[in-house]
C-alpha cells in the first residue's frame, strides 16, 4: 500500500497440552523512492499475553522490553521526547486487543516484524479453541498459517475454519491429525487471496478457527515435567445434575426498546432448553420488583407454557432497583432449599441482566456488593451481564467474582439475544457440584486455585502447581465432588517418566512449557482475585501477579512492552497522509493556552478541564476581576444551570478535547485532586435534584460540597451553595454567600466576592476558584451548587493525581478510523490513549464564554462509560469516605 509492500506473513503457532505459543512474521519493503511509514497491526485474543516482539530494518533488530508498567511509561516519555515512539497493545473488539507499531523505512529498505503471545486454551461444549485473527490490508505474496497441536492423550478431532473462506479457499486448508499429533496449514496463492480476478483487494479479513478435542480414558489427566505439574479434569459420562436457576432481569426505562425485545427474546429460546428437572423463576427489577412465581417452580411444560406468556408481557420503564431484584432472587433460592422444594444434588445459579446502575432503594454499590455476598454465602453462583456500556463494570465483575461467578458484557447490536443464549448454554449443564482437587501440601508450592462451585458439561478444570522439591517426580492427588446421583471420590497418580514417555514422539515442544502454562494460570488468577481485593492484600496479589509477570516476560496490566525505534525515524518525512488525523471541521472554535487549565463543575457532577484564552473575566464580572490580574493567563468562566455535563480535557497540541462523564449517586464523594508533595487535596460531594425527574434516564447530581485542604499548613476549606467555613487546626471561621470578604493568613488569602465566587490562593503558587451556580428558587427539580476552577495548575507536582489532578499532566491521543455512528451527526472512531484504544463518539459540550444564555458548542472526543480506558483506573476508585 503506497509503495509498502508486505513479501511474507507468517502465523506459526504450536500448541502443547492446552498451552498456545505464537509467533507472527511479517516482512515489508518500500518500493517507493522516499521515506514511507510502515504499520504492523495486528489483532490478539484478549486472553493472550505477548511475550515478546522486536523489528529488524536493514539487519539491525530493535527488541521490545517488557518492563513495569511505571517504569515502560518513562521510558516511552523519553522516547517521545526524542522524537520517537513505541509499540501499544490497546483493547479492541469483543474478544481482541491490538497490538500496533509503525516506522518509517527508507526507499528500498526492508523490515521485519516478529510478535510472540502465549494463551491457555479454554475447553467449551467440548472443543478448545484458538482464534487467528486475520486481517493483511494488502495482497501478500508469501501468506502462511501453520499450526502445530501436540496433546499426550490424543487428538480426536480436529477442525479449521475462516469467516472469509470461499468455497475456493476451502481446498487450501491442509488438515491432518493422527494419534497425539495434529498439523493445519493454509497458504493461499496470490490469485486466491484476491475479492475477484483482477482486484487488488485482499479476502483475507476475519477469523481464522481452529477447533479440537483430545482423547479421555480416564477423567483427568496428570502431566510432571521439570519440577512442574499440570491437572486436566474433565469427566465424562456423567448424569446431568438438575439446576435451580433465577433469572434477575433489569426493566428500568433505559431497557426500553430494541434491548427489551432482545432480553425477551432469549429468555424464550432459553425456555426451550430447560429441562424438565430444573426449577426456575424470573425477578423484574424496575423502581419496583416483581417476580413470576412466589417460589421456585418445576420446568413442567405447562409452567413453561405459562412462563412463555409472562415473558411475552414483560415490558420496561422507571428506575433500577438492583439491589431489590437480587435480594429477592437470592431470598427465593434460600427459601427453596430451607423447605425442600428443590433436590439437594442440584446446582444453585442467579444470572442477573442489567444495562445500567443502581439508581433507587440501596444505590451504593459497596453496600450492595457486601449485602449480596451475606446473603449468598458461598452457596451459589452468580453470574453477572452487562447490557452496554452504561453500566458499571467493575462493580459487576467484583460481586460476580466474590459469589464464584463471573460477569461477562453483553454488546448491543444485531446478535444481542445470541449473545444471552450462548451464555446460558454455557452454565446450563452442571455435572458436578463442589469440586476439589487435593494435593499433598508438603509437596506442592504455588498452586493455582484448586476448589469449583460447579463443573458444567464440555469444559475443563485446570490446576497448576510446582514441587517444593524440583527434582520430584511423582505425584498423587485426591480429588472430590458432589454428581446426581452420588459423590465422585477417587485417587490419581502419575510420575514424570510416564509423561516423558508420552512426549517421545513429538519433535517440537518449547521446553518449559508446563511451567509456563503454570506461570500463565497463576497471573491471571491473581489478576482475578485482586479485582475484589483492598488494602495490603490487593497490594500482595499485585507484587506477586508483578513479578511473575517480569520473570516470565508476559504483558500484563502490570506491564508494558516498549519498542524503541531508530535515532533518526522522526528525522523522516514523507508522510503526509497519515490515517490518524482529526478531520478538519472538528478543529474549529478551539483556544488553548497550555499554561493553565480550568476545572468546571456543573450540572450531572461532571467537570470541565479546558485551556482557554483569559479575556473574558472582566466581560463576564465586570469589576470583581481585577484581584485575579496577578494570575496570568486567567480563565474565562462559564454559568449554566442546565445541559449535558461532563469532564472535558483540552489537548493543545491536537487543537482538540476530550470529554467524559461519570454517574454516580447522590452523596458520593469523589476525589478531584490530591498532590502528595504540596499536601493539596480537593474533594466533592454530590447532591441531586430536588425530586426524581421521571423523564430523565439518568437522574442528575450536582457538586453540593467541596473540601480544599493543605496537609501542610494544616487549613481545611468547606464550601457549601450556603457557607464558607475555614478551618485551622481546632479553630473554625464561617462565612454566607452574602459577605465580602478578604482574608489574609500564614501560606494562604481567601477572598469572598458576595454571591458570586470566591478564590482561595496558597503561597505553594496552587490557586482554586470556587464559583457559586444560583438557580431559580421554584424550579421544580434543580438546586443551588458549585463549580470548581484551578489556576496554575502547574504549580502542583508531578505526582498530581485524581479523577481531575491525573490530567495536569500532558496527554496525548491518536484518532483512527474515523466512521459512522447511531446520530449521523456525532461519526464514532477508535481513540488511542493512554496505551488503550477505546470507541468514542464525536460530540459537542457547551461554552458559556460568549453567549451566557445560550451557549457555543465546543466539540470534543466523548469516551463511554465513566471514561473507562482514559482515566487511571475505574472511576469507583476516587470514591473516598470523607471530605477530608
């Protein structure tokens, strides 16, 4: 493409016992005459960790290092500092994240690209699976898929496929297996890569499958290899325990519509597979709650019947009592198995659908998390689903994962319903209940988790460990667990020369492949269990999960790779048309001054960050301005009591802003900012409307309190729409909106300007203005609140952080693929920050500055879903206890 050309492209992947390894190479050569930019783009499973990648341009390699994530983000700084940049692994897609890189190469020059990444194949309705992604962009002459599976037990059956494969192409999958042996090989000519004879278009864009299933004699299977050990368990045969399944479904008004009928119309093909010995009930959560049955009912086809028809009617509006709807599920399970209504040899599972927060009844999600766990108490499973990206993720998988759970997303598009029955499908038939895998504590050190609530038909249990002696090389294990009929208890062993023998036969094994399969389990369970953990022992999962991360050389949220590039590659030109750029007409009406940046509070809690041009005060506010005259530049400022608030951040070197929203309940606080070095912190507490408004899909909140303190000086700052009260040390001075007032102390001034704002100043160079938003009295919903402005920012430290204090710091972003949305207007496109890539959506938010009434749209880049991906984080995690 443009003189770039790609020779060759490899995927050469070997599977061993489960554990995937591969490695993509790629080639390029610039045929042009000049300097060409070259991008290496590929997608990964989501579930896989690269290990390592390097480029080579005209024989000297450029190798990726995996370092801290701290630690690769200096290193990247610095890197961009001198002009260069590096390669990023961002989330992409449902199931994939992207790994991107790009050079530039001289005319006639060559590179080559190698990327490595592990994963663990999970085993689902009896086949594991391993995904390709492939996706070239251009013809290429040397195209290669090569994959290589080794498996002890045998392979069964083996099968690949491609979402682009024509019927052409079909013929070009080589496919073999024999005994422990399997070999796929798909390697398309030119011609066969084309849309048609004579196009230069590639059909190579989608999925590429490979699916296969091993032998089982036994029910599981034990392999010891170089001081490490790994224990498949699968069994089969078995009688299908009965479930007990409470379906907890949100149908607030946001569910209205198209994701209402979508929710409806799984549940009904679900009600098609429930078997007659499962019972089952629906929990309909709005402001109110409703159930279907009183008790858990027997999947008879006359209740199924019956069950049918109730959820034809179900329909959506009002708030999201989320709290109630679980409890209520959970206090129906626990009534039917106190009075016997259900078998005791059955299988207890709550699947809870919502697109959106908790809003009414208990709304904090703490409170609730800790209420559904007491209530739960470890004697079922739930399952969380996320409908979209209104709901709070985080809080979902972290309840999930403390009820031995998992939550999973569900994406609002066409295949919305297939999407809930695949879950289902997944959890709907439980084997055994219960299970454990006992191993000889004096024997084994690090194991992987080794207890499950539940076994469901066509998966696997996987538990890795390694031997406190290295040279141990035999092993014993206990394993039990609750079946229909009766409970499974045997014994199984296996020594390490039985597992050499079984590996004799296969010539291409990486060595250490236990241990890394062990270290890969080990990782992502601890990333696992430190989503629920706080305190010192999220802090223990992290260095653990930290250092194995560094020792095995995996890419994990702990770490980051960075590819630094050659001296001269930003000396390069050459590359006008870079696929990145912001479309012009969205650059419009944009002022920066990068100096100082203004924090705006308004409506909706949400906060304004912008570099703006300081003329308009004196417009504004006429005589009050003159104190602010030493601060240069200042900030225009904005008033408005009403309209679509957010957190917007300018970025002055794209001419361009960024803008989120956070929702959260009334009487939240949320950290702002918080500057360890100068000992400044400012918080805010939220209010909300006077009255639900019923209209609204999102009720509104409002900053009603802010706390400014400075450690050092020991002073404490309260603002409320109705007192300023100043605290120092033990001794309180209050102040109303009506009083004017300049107050002069040790580090600080404090000047009130009478119902209009007020500035608080720190000898540090720190400066807030707090700007008092006076509504109409009978307004029927809104109330007085505050908005927040800090000037000289830059007087706060490096270490500056929080939902606001984090983006003092420069930041930087990349815009691609820019296409339509859902509003034709506001065109969606993929954004590159931060090391992730997220789905943003163009918008506008807006500037009070000229027409106070009215306002001007300013536009900007809207990240979804409480900034998710932008902020350091989840939002959750500047909710604090206090003000102070």
């Amino acid at each position: 493409v443009n003189g770039m050309e790609i020779c060759n492209m490899k995927i050469d992947s070997k599977i061993t016992s489960r554990f995937a390894h591969n490695v993509i190479t790629s080639q390029a050569v610039n045929r042009g005459n000049v300097s060409k930019e070259v991008f290496f783009d590929v997608e990964l499973p989501k579930t896989a960790f690269i290990t390592n990648f390097s480029m080579t341009i005209d024989g000297v390699t450029y190798p990726g290092t995996i370092k801290e994530k701290e630690a690769a983000k200096k290193q990247y700084e610095k890197a961009v500092s001198r002009g260069q940049t590096a390669g990023l692994v961002k989330a992409s897609g449902r199931k994939t994240e992207k790994f991107t890189v790009s050079v530039n190469i001289k005319a006639a020059s060559k590179v080559t690209f190698e990327l490595t990444y592990e994963e663990l194949l999970k085993r689902q309705f009896g086949k594991y699976e391993m995904f390709i992604k492939v996706k070239p962009k251009q013809l290429v002459k040397d195209f290669e898929i090569e994959v290589d599976i080794f498996e002890p037990q045998g392979i069964t059956e083996l099968e690949a496929e491609g979402t682009f494969i024509t019927n052409e192409l079909q013929n070009t999958i080589k496919k073999t297996f024999s005994g422990k042996k399997g070999h796929i090989s798909f390697k398309p000519t030119l011609d066969q890569q084309r849309t048609c004879p004579n196009c230069s278009q590639s059909v190579l864009d989608g999925d590429f499958t490979v699916r296969y299933d091993v032998k089982r004699t036994t029910p599981d299977n034990l392999q010891i290899v170089n001081g490490y050990f790994v224990h498949f368990f699968a069994p089969t045969n078995l009688p299908k325990l009965s479930k007990n399944i409470i379906f907890v479904l949100d149908t607030s008004g946001s569910m209205y519509g198209r994701e209402m009928e979508q929710t409806k119309e799984a549940m009904l093909k679900i009600l098609d597979d429930i078997k007659e010995d499962d019972f089952f009930n629906f929990i309909l959560f709005d402001s109110e709650i409703s159930t279907w049955k009183e008790t858990l009912i027997k999947a008879t086809p006359e209740n199924l019947d019956e069950a049918r028809k109730f959820v034809r009617q179900i329909s959506a509006q009002g708030l999201t009592n989320l709290h109630g709807g679980l409890m209520r599920g959970i206090d129906i399970l626990n009534a039917a198995h106190e009075q016997n209504l259900v078998p005791k040899r059955s299988a207890s599972i709550i699947i809870m659908l919502t697109d959106g927060q908790p809003n009414v009844g208990v709304s904090n999600t703490q409170e609730i998390e800790k209420a559904v766990k007491k209530a739960i108490d470890g004697k079922y499973t739930l399952y969380n689903l996320g409908f979209g990206s209104g709901v709070d993720y985080g809080f979902l998988e972290r309840m999930a994962l403390e009820n031995k759970g998992l939550a999973r997303r569900i994406y609002p598009d066409s295949d919305t319903a297939l999407q809930l029955q695949g879950f289902y499908d997944e959890v709907s038939n439980p084997m055994l209940i219960d299970v454990e895998l006992n191993y000889p504590e004096n024997e084994i050190s690090d194991l992987t988790t080794n207890s499950f609530k539940h076994f469901y038909d066509g998966s696997e249990i996987v538990v890795a460990g390694r031997f406190v002696d290295s040279n141990q090389n035999h092993l014993s294990v206990d394993v039990r667990g609750e079946g229909a009929l009766d409970a499974l208890s045997y014994t199984t062993q296996q020594d390490a020369e039985q597992t050499a023998q079984a590996f004799q036969e296969q010539q291409y094994i990486f060595g250490e492949y236990i241990e890394r399969l062990w270290a890969y389990l080990t990782i992502e369970q601890l990333l696992e269990k430190r989503i629920t953990a706080t305190g010192e022992e999220k802090e223990n999962l992290t260095a653990q999960a930290l250092a194995l991360s560094l020792m095995y050389k995996f890419v994990t949220p702990l770490t980051s790779m960075v590819v630094t590039k050659p001296e001269e590659d930003d000396n390069e030109e050459g590359i006008a048309d870079k696929p990145t750029e912001v479309l012009d007409m969205y650059q419009k009406n944009l002022l920066s001054k990068p100096a100082m940046c203004v924090v705006y509070a308004k409506l909706l809690l949400i906060v304004k960050l912008i570099f703006i041009k300081p003329s308009f005060i004196t417009k504004s506010y006429g005589q009050t301005s003159p104190l602010y005259h030493t601060y240069a530049p200042q900030p225009s400022w904005y008033t408005s009591v009403d309209g679509d608030p957010h957190f917007i951040i300018s970025v002055p070197q794209k001419k361009d802003a960024i803008c989120f929203n956070i929702n959260e309940n009334p009487g939240m606080i949320l950290n702002l900012i918080n500057d360890p070095v100068t000992g400044i912190t400012v918080n805010g507490e939220l209010i909300g409307d006077k009255r639900p408004n019923s209209d609204a899909k999102v009720q509104n909140s409002y900053f009603g309190k802010l706390g400014i303190a400075n450690k050092h000086l020991d002073v404490k700052l309260t603002v409320t729409p109705e007192m300023i009260t100043i605290q120092n040390g033990d001794e309180k001075t209050g102040f109303t909106w009506l009083d004017s007032v300049t107050l002069q102390q040790a580090g600080l001034t404090l000047i009130i300007n009478r119902k209009k704002n007020l500035l608080l100043s720190m000898d540090s160079g720190a400066s807030f203005v707090v700007v008092l938003h006076q509504v109409w009295k009978k307004h029927p919903f809104h109330q007085d609140f505050l908005g927040l402005y800090t000037l000289k920012s830059n007087k706060l430290s490096e270490q500056t952080h929080g939902l606001l204090g984090q983006f003092f710091q420069p930041i930087d972003f990349t815009i691609l693929e820019i296409h339509p949305g859902s509003d034709p207007k506001k065109p969606d496109a993929t954004m590159v920050v931060k090391n992730n890539e997220l789905t943003v959506t163009r918008g506008w938010q807006k500037d009070y500055r000229r027409d106070p009434k009215h306002g001007v749209d300013i536009p900007c880049w809207f990240v979804h879903d409480n900034g998710a991906g932008l902020i350091d984080g989840v939002h959750t995690d500047y909710i604090v206890s206090s003000l102070f």
